[in-house]
C-alpha cells in the first residue's frame, strides 16, 4: 500500500469512527508498543488443571468416511494442505508457517506490532498464511490418532506443534497479528487437546514430551493474554469479536491454568451472550449481512456453547435461541439442492473441519450446521460425520433450548430478506430472494455488499439468477471493487456509481438504506415495493424503487424499475446468470434453458439497450465466483437506457421441463 493510499485509507477511517473509538485506539496503539517488551518472556508456571474430557477412540463411521479422513491424514502428513475449503497447497515438511503457499513470499520473525499484513511484499497473501495457521488440519491428524491409534499420526502431530512453536515464537511472525486467528487456533488446539487424551496423552511421555507440554502450554497463555489485551472493539466489533471471544473461552476453560483464567473465561461468556444477541437480528439473520459470515460465527458460538456444556458451564437459554434462529434462516434460504445464494463476503474459512472428503463451499457447511442443530436441539441421530465428531471431542447434556422453534420460514425484515417462490422443499421449487436490509454492520459495514433490492433466484434447486460471490480481498482492487460493487448484482446502478462509497477493502463511507414500503402477503402471492436511497447524495438526487411481484399460479415473476431523479440519467439494469446455464438473447428477449426448466424474460420500457456480456475485463463484467480465490466468466443481461421517469419492466416466465 503507497503512502497516498495509506493515507486516503486512514482519512476514510477515521471518519467511521467516534470520539471513544478515537481514543481506544490510541490506547490499543500504545499497548502494541509497550508489549514489544513482553517479546521473549516466559509464562508463569502453569497449575496442572487442564480440562480433559472423557474422549475415548472415535464416533462411528462408515468405510468411505475412514477411508477418505486417512487419505486426508496422509496428505497432511506429506505436507499436502487444503486451505479455503477446496485448494490444496504444498507447505513443506517441516511446514513452512510463515510462508505464504501462493506467492512464496516468507514473512519476517519481527514483532506482531511491526508487520504490515496488507504489504504484499513483506508477507504474501496474508489470507493464505493465516488460514494455513489456523490448525484446522491438525486436528484431522488427532482424528486419525483416534481412529487408529497408529503411533505415526500422533508422531506427525508432535512434528507439526514443535516446528510451529519454534517458527511462530510469542509475538513474533505474521500469525501473532491477528487476535481472531490466535482464537481459531485455539479452538482447534482444544480439540485437539481432548481428542489425543488431555494431560494423559502419549504426546507428553519422557522429558521431550514434557518439554512439548512447556512450549505449547506457554504459547497458549500468550494466546489468551494477547486476546484478552487486544479485543476487537467499536466499528470492528463483528465477527471477529465474537471469534476472539470464542477463542478466549476455549482457552480458558480447556486450560483454567493460570490466575487470570477464571477472569479470561468469565469476560468471554458474559461478551459472547451479549454478542450473540447484538450480531443477530430478531429472525435470526447475521447482521453483516454476508452469509459466509452469518455460518462462521454460528460456528463459533456452537463451540463455545459446547465446549461449556461438555466442562459444566452452561450458557443461557437466549444465547442457544440465537443459535435456533438462526438455523431457521439458513435452513429457509437454502434450495432444494443444498444450494445456498452467495450474499455478501465470503472467503471459505471455517472455525473447524472435522470430516473429509468433497466438500462444497458454503452448501457443505451449512448441510453441517443444520445437522448439529438437528441433534442439539432436536434430539436427533448425528448422521453428519463432522458433527459425530464434535459431539464426541465435546461430549457434554443437551442444552436448555426452546423445543417449540419454528423450522422454516419466509420472511425476515428485521434482517432484510424476503423469499419469494413456490413448492418449497420440493422437486419442482422456485426459491427466490429478495435483499432489503442494511449494507452491513457497524461503521465500517466490512463484508457488506453494494446490493441493495438485489434478488437471486433457483428453480428446482440449480441455481438461475446468481450473486456472483466475492473471489478474493487481496487481488488487485479492481477485482475486489468489482465482485463487492453493484455492477456484481441483480439489481440497478445509476450513472456508473455504486449505491453505496466504499473507502478500503473492508470499509464503506457512505451506504445506501433500503426500505419496504409494500410488504408481500405469502412468498407465493408476493407483492413488494421497496427503495433506497445510495442515489441520493447524486447533485441530482436520485431515489431507486424496486417493486417485485411473483404469481405462484402463473410461475411468473415481475420486476419494475423506477428512477425518480429531476433530470435524466443512465440507468443500468443486470441480471447474472449461473454458469452452465444456456443464456439467449433473441428478438422476443432472453430466453435461458436450464436442466429442468426453461425461462423466458421480456423487458419493457423506454429506448433500452439488452447486451448479454461474458467474462469483460476492463473494467470487470460478467464474472462468477463459486469458491475464494477461483473465479469464472459467466452470462450478464445488462438493460441500458437514458431515463428520468420511464421504468424498466422485467418478465420472467418459469417453464418445468422434462428431465433430459
């Protein structure tokens, strides 16, 4: 990052910040440089009172998922690493943790406070290293342990955790920067702790196990006092808090070992139900309004929930209620497929992974999510084999919940979403969704997307109209500005603006408010009408309205444009389409055949322009990205036309088909 850059960013920030913000930080600041002196110190002996659980072998698992969890073993051990989900990277034997596997860039040994993590060339991709760091793949090395008791897998583990602790020293290297990333890796090492044995484990037999037992049991008293001291506070207080707090917890209860550990645990239980309530909406919807974000930090309010139950420390009925709402949503938003619309940032990384083999960003862990709803609070059979595994690494009674949660829904404003569509949950459904909520959460609103009265649409659960993701944070800015930008969603951008300023990678300065002014009977009879007001700041103001209206009987859906401006300007209005869909533009309109269904669109209005445009570079059109880092083109309707007062009408007909 340039110095004009650097300081455009700081401007920005700064004016998303209040007065207090100000000042902690300032303070925050300060800590960081009197912690230079911390760098090198031993910690104070720990009491041996370590939480070790009653985890014996493994859970029950089929052959196919043996199999694929020993192969994934021995990938590991190879140094083969999946990291986001689906890329596998080579990161060495010994592993090398502060090299970033995509660029190869090494980050310097220099104190947490004198690394720059957006500085490409000091440290890479910084996403790649962290990700690499979290452990998540340790913890599949335990699992084998479990499973097997082969000494080899316990023998790579020991390997793996005494070259991190020589490489990642306290406070020193790039994986000491981020206060979330030490949380998630605490998450895992928990469990790792608990599924190798605890205090009892092989791993600490004989003076170099003992002396394993020193260093990890000093780096994780680093852990927690790093965390503790560095909360995310203010416009950063998303997500983040809640992992950093999750990762307190782990810490503190798995290992109660020092005199600051009951207030460590006691700060992070009272902030984690204060958070669970404030980062969710009524109905249940994550408010950064991202749904990779709204998986994660359910995942880490699972684990630390678990994690209390299974150490006797419950926490209260509305904590776990949050938790219940929200699995309503995601489980109302999915398709009849598993397939789940791609709103806001998303980059794959997940708190843990406990089962291997095919994994689908986004479809694949939700499947998880419901499923460990399903058994902890619905009492049902783990069939998921990453939540047999969790329950059995935490094993611990069944929360005190609400029995009467509804399971499914279609409506939720206090969130900002509305599902439009019929015969849900069946063969020949149309799953619609409509966004009219906020941008994001807090000042900043970090992974919020510029997409306000956006819509996606699947029919017979394959995806139609598409939000095409988020691809990357750190590729060049014209990538990320894009992918988070209007032009990237089903909905109308006015003079080549996007509805909403941004001011940084993760930072918005100016957002569009949307409204619902006419709020739909049924998801089947639904009648919207809704506006924003990103356009108003134009020296011409300019107010969007969007009024959407889909006919169960007919399978038709209508979408009606206008622009209340005094003067006219350029209206674009897009449409993206799912890769692998057959998209045509012909001289009745677009016509768009996919396995099961046909749809047919007509548009309406004044001197429109329909160009279908594909994988568009400069300036970027027409781009889909199903997983982080991976991007493809794909088919975008782009209506064009010169308007004050005219609206654009779109028809779309839906036509089952049979299977071909």
């Amino acid at each position: 990052m340039n110095a004009t850059v650097r300081m455009t960013w700081l401007v920005n920030r700064l004016r998303c910040m209040s007065v207090p913000e100000m000042a902690y930080r300032l303070r925050q600041a300060a800590a960081i440089q009197l912690g230079r002196r911390a760098t090198g110190r031993a910690a104070p002996p720990p009491l041996p009172r370590a939480l070790t659980l009653d985890v014996r072998g493994a859970p029950a698992l089929e052959p196919p998922e043996v199999e694929a969890l020993l192969l994934d073993a021995e990938r590991i051990e190879a140094g083969h690493v999946v990291l986001f989900a689906e890329r596998r990277f080579d990161v060495g034997v010994p592993t090398a943790w502060n090299r970033d596997p995509e660029t190869g860039v090494v980050a310097p040994p220099l104190y947490r406070g004198d690394i720059a993590v957006e500085d490409r060339e000091l440290v890479g991709d910084i996403k790649h290293v962290w990700e690499l760091n979290r452990h998540l793949h340790l913890v599949t090395l335990a699992q084998a342990w479990a499973l097997t008791r082969d000494a080899r897998w316990l023998q790579a583990l020991e390997n793996n955790l005494r070259s991190w602790f020589e490489a990642c020293p306290p406070l020193t290297g790039p994986n000491w920067t981020s206060p979330m990333e030490l949380g998630i890796r605490l998450i895992n090492w928990s469990l790792i702790w608990q599924l190798v044995g605890g205090e009892r484990s092989a791993l600490f037999e004989g003076d170099a196990g003992r002396r394993l037992q020193a260093d990890w049991l000093g780096s994780i008293h680093a852990h927690c006092r790093t965390i503790a001291s560095h909360l995310s506070r203010h416009s950063s207080a998303n997500n983040h808090l809640i992992g950093e707090l999750a990762g307190l917890y782990a810490g503190a209860v798995t290992w109660p070992c020092w005199k600051e550990s009951k207030e460590w645990e006691a700060l992070a239980q009272r902030e984690l139900e204060q958070e669970a309530q404030a980062q969710f909406s009524r109905d249940g919807v994550n408010r950064e309004q991202a749904f990779g974000y709204h998986m994660f930090s359910c995942e880490f309010l699972f684990l630390a929930g678990l994690l209390g139950q299974a150490g006797g420390r419950s926490f209260s009925r509305s904590y776990w209620a949050v938790l219940q709402r929200a699995l309503r949503f995601l489980r109302s938003v999915r398709d009849v497929d598993g397939g789940l619309p791609m709103v806001g940032d998303a980059d794959d990384g997940c708190v843990f992974r406990l089962h291997a083999g095919a994994r689908r960003p986004g479809a694949g862990r939700a499947a998880q999510l419901l499923a460990l709803g399903d058994t902890v609070f619905g009492g049902q059979p783990d069939h998921h084999p990453g939540v047999r595994w969790l329950l059995h690494a935490l094993p611990g009674p069944r929360p005190d919940c609400d029995p009467h949660e509804v399971d499914s829904g279609w409506s939720f404003p206090d969130g900002g979403y509305l599902l439009f569509g019929n015969q849900f949950g069946e063969a020949n459904e149309i799953k619609g969704l409509l966004d009219c909520g906020p941008l994001g959460y807090l000042g900043i609103a970090a992974h919020g997307h510029a997409d306000a009265l956006a819509l996606t649409l699947s029919v017979a659960g394959e995806p139609c109209l598409v939000d095409p993701g988020t691809y990357s944070y750190w590729q060049d800015q014209k990538w990320r500005d894009y992918f988070r930008g209007t032009s990237s969603h089903n909905t109308v951008r006015i003079d080549g603006l996007d509805q909403s300023v941004p001011g940084g990678r993760f930072m918005w300065v100016r957002k569009a408010r949307a409204s619902i002014e006419r709020m739909p009977a049924s998801h089947h009879d639904f009648d919207f009408r809704g506006s924003h007001d990103g356009y108003a700041r134009l020296p011409d103001p300019v107010l969007h309205l969007r009024s959407v209206r889909f006919d169960g009987a007919a399978n038709t859906l209508v979408v009606r444009d206008e622009v209340a401006g005094k003067k006219a300007h350029k209206v674009e209005a897009f449409w993206h389409f799912a890769p692998g869909l057959d998209v045509r533009l012909t001289s009745h309109g677009l016509a768009v055949r996919g396995k099961r269904f046909v749809l047919q669109m007509q548009a309406s209005g004044e001197d429109l322009h329909l160009e279908l445009v594909r994988g568009a570079e400069n300036p970027p059109l027409g781009w889909y990205s199903a997983a982080y880092e991976t991007k493809e083109p794909c088919e975008v309707l782009r209506i064009t036309t010169i308007s004050s007062a005219v609206p654009i009408e779109c028809r779309f007909t839906i036509t089952f088909v049979d299977d071909q």
